[in-house]
C-alpha cells in the first residue's frame, strides 16, 4: 500500500515501483530539493508524494510504510546502521527493505591509478558485505540477505570515466580527500598508471561491485537480538514439554 523509493534522485525507479505495485503510493525521498523537482516532473508516471528528506530522519510514522526500496544510496551515508534502524522504525510486519549500493571493489582501477599520483584518497570507501549485513541485524531487521556482482565497464580514453563520474555526482565523499586542487603532477601520474592497465582490446576497465540486500520487518512476537549478540524472548513464547 505504501511503497518509499528512499534516495529517488531523478525518479526513475518510482516508475518502475507504480508499474510493480500499480494499488500502491509510490513516495519518492531524496535529499536534494532539485532531484526531486524532476522527479515531480516526470511524464512517464511521478511519484504520488516527492519529499526532500534525510534518509535517517524519515518524516513517517512508526510502522506505517510496506515496502522501502533504495537504488545505490546507502553508501553516500556515514552510518548504513542509522539509515536502516530508521527504515526498521517506518516499517510494519511483514514490510520488505530492498537496496543496492556500490562495493569496495568498486573503481578499484581508480583507486590503484590514483595511488600513484598522490598520498590522499580520491576514491571514497564503500561498505563491506559483512558490515552490512551486520547493520541489518543490529538495526532489528529479520533475515538479511546481501549478494554480490561485479560489472566491468569498458573505455577507450579515460576522459571518458571522468566524465562519466561527474555526469552520475560520483565525486569523492571520503572525509581524509584533498580540500585544494591536486596538482598537475599527481593527474600525470594517476593518467599514466591508469593507461598501464589497458586490457587486450586497448580498453581501459572500470569495476563496479553491485551489493543487493533485502531484509524483513519482523513479527512483533518474534525474538529481538539486541546488542551485544543476546536475543531477548518474551515469556509468554516459552513453552513446557
């Protein structure tokens, strides 16, 4: 019935949400006022509700959404625990989280290339299977779920990557990046060792790890695990033979 496509951005994949799910009312959420005024714009089906929000500060009620669905944005937030215990609030049993988000593999070419040129980060760190999987958990999510695929996307000149990177705001949100501009040297160096890994065809790769994760609202009965690794059951669950 009511479905957040959290981190919308443009809205693409609200349509294809209202399209799944043609009864419910699509909500798209994102933190920038101005992806959302295209998304409110769309001609191809927007949203029911756009609503510029942080994704751990959901103006929703308690347990009041079925579905959150989320494209490739827990890895922009400093803590996917806080995104998903607030997810774990607005959902009601038997709701469903779905996400995708970028891997550490991902850009890994970049990151090789860019540790030539200088001693600063340029690609931003991104979440661990494990630790995603963890957060779920600790979050009180039931049954988390994360799998892992690669793409390689292939180039014929590195201005096209770049280019790339600027046009989708893949920029660098690593707190320890370089605040001045990198100098002349350190672009030298990153383009040369980058040229370096020129596969068989003359193609420069770039990497992407794709993680996908769903986890469960639980049975308000169910046991909870809390921190610490204990699971609290209620009394009343616990039988005699």
């Amino acid at each position: 019935r009511h479905v957040i496509d959290l981190g919308a951005g443009t809205g693409k994949a609200g349509v294809v949400l209202q399209a799944r799910f043609p009864e419910a009312r699509v909500i798209a959420v994102d933190l920038v006022p101005a992806m959302l005024d295209t998304a409110r714009r769309r001609d191809d089906g927007p949203p029911h509700a756009v609503i510029c929000a942080d994704a751990t500060r959901l103006p929703f009620a308690d347990h009041s959404i079925d579905m959150v669905f989320s494209s490739l944005m827990v890895h922009w937030c400093a803590s996917p625990l806080a995104v998903f215990s607030e997810i774990r609030r607005v959902l009601r049993f038997p709701g469903v989280l779905s996400f995708s988000t970028l891997g550490p593999a991902s850009f890994g070419e970049l990151r090789e290339a860019w540790a030539q040129g200088d001693d600063t980060p340029h690609v931003m760190p991104f979440p661990e299977p494990p630790a995603l999987v963890d957060a779920l958990v600790q979050a009180g999510l039931a049954e988390p779920v994360v799998d892992t695929d690669r793409l390689t996307i292939r180039y014929r000149e590195l201005s096209q990557l770049l280019a790339d990177l600027r046009a989708t705001g893949t920029a660098n949100a690593s707190m320890a990046r370089r605040r001045g501009l990198t100098g002349r040297g350190a672009w030298a160096r990153m383009r040369a060792a980058y040229e370096n890994q020129r596969d068989g065809e003359g193609s420069l790769p770039a990497t992407l790890e794709i993680l996908c994760g769903q986890a469960w609202a639980p049975d308000p009965d169910a046991p909870r695990r809390r921190g610490g690794g204990e699971a609290s059951i209620p009394l009343h669950q616990l039988g005699r033979r």
